[in-house]
C-alpha cells in the first residue's frame, strides 16, 4: 500500500467514523504498520498481515473509540497483543499517558520497540497478568481502563473496577452490539452504571462493533 492510498484509506475510514485525527498520525501510523509487518514475520503478533486490514481492523478499530477515551489523562490498556487500541490512541492523543498490559512478553517487547521507534513518550509496555490486584502485580490504576475482545463482559467487569482510578471509566470494545438492558444487567451485576453505549461498523468490512462505557456506582 503506497503512502497515498494509505492516507486516502485512513481519511475516508476517520470520517466514517466521525473521528478527526491531525495530519501527523497517518506517517507514524504508516511507520507504526512496517515495525509491526517486520517484527511478524518473525514473531507471531497478528494473524492480520495484509496492509489494508491492518489500517482498518487494528488502526481504524482503535481510532473508533477516541470520542470515550479523549480528555483522559492516563489510559490503561489491558490484554494489549501488539499494541491495539492504545498505541494508535497515543499517536492521536500524546498528551495522555498510556500502559499497555499483556502476558506475552514478545508482544509487550513489540510495544516497547514501536513505541521507542515512533519516538514516544509517557508510554509504558508492562509483562503481567492481571488478576485484580494492581499492587502486587505493578499494573497502575487509571482514569479510562480499555480492552478490545480481551474477555467475556462478565468476566471483564468483574475484574475491571480494580484499575480505575476514583471516578475512573471503563471502556469495553466489543464485537456484536448488546442490548441497554442487556449492558445495564451486566453493569448491575457488578455495581456498576452504563455511561454510554454506542453501536458501529468498520468502514470497509462493514464488521459490526459496539463501545461500551461503564463507571463505578
């Protein structure tokens, strides 16, 4: 994919999206996609290799999410895998203070890689296991705590309020859509309220995906 149509897919995929990014992030994201297709040809960080599908399901996918997490000053990003959604919201929000969690260590040595690449910084690749215990794991707590398809929302909600800061949010980015009473169940089921909820698809597939929003009672 050459730099124009890289740069024309990225614009027309933003503005499906109804997000706006500055002129700076489609180079870094660009850079951000050669580091990735590099290191996996060696190490096995996606299975989603062609270009088009890397701007749209890791880029687009992550950039979906920036009207829920913009504003925020840190951003805990659990299950991380290579990097998604936290590093691309980084490029677009550097002011805001990312930790990007995963038990792979090869992956979290991509996120260190690509982040010292791109010349970034307040951004943090952590090897752990989150278990809801933040202190004994030395995962820090912030103020939105994001995942994309890490676990069963249950289970997700369950463990989530430990990372969050004291009127904190939490940001699940799920596949299918559920219902309000579906999410608000959930939500209750762990003394939580659903902020917002927002269904979407991707520009080019048309993959259906649902944003969710959840703080502590």
């Amino acid at each position: 994919m050459d730099n124009a149509r890289f740069a024309d897919q990225l614009a027309s995929g933003c503005s499906a999206l109804g997000v706006t990014v500055g002129p700076d992030v489609g180079p870094q994201l660009q850079r951000l996609m050669a580091e990735l297709l590099k290191w996996n040809a060696k190490v096995n960080l996606t299975a989603i290799t062609a270009p088009e599908e890397v701007l749209e399901k890791h880029f687009l996918d992550s950039l979906a999410v920036l009207p829920e997490v913009t504003g925020a000053t840190s951003l805990l990003d659990l299950g991380a895998g290579a990097g998604f959604p936290g590093l691309p919201l980084k490029l677009v929000l550097p002011s805001m203070g990312v930790t990007l969690v995963d038990t792979v260590g090869k992956k979290v040595a991509f996120i260190k890689a690509a982040a010292a690449s791109l010349g970034l910084t307040g951004v943090r690749g952590l090897h752990a296991r989150a278990e809801g215990k933040p202190e004994t794991e030395g995962i820090p707590r912030a103020q939105v705590l994001i995942a994309r398809a890490f676990m069963d929302l249950p289970d997700w909600l369950g463990l989530a309020p430990a990372y969050v800061e004291e009127g904190g949010r939490v940001v699940a980015m799920l596949g299918k859509a559920q219902t309000d009473a579906e999410l608000q169940a959930r939500a209750a089921e762990r003394n939580l309220r659903v902020v917002s909820a927002r269904a979407y698809r991707l520009p080019f597939s048309g993959a259906e995906r649902q944003v969710a929003v959840f703080a502590k009672q």
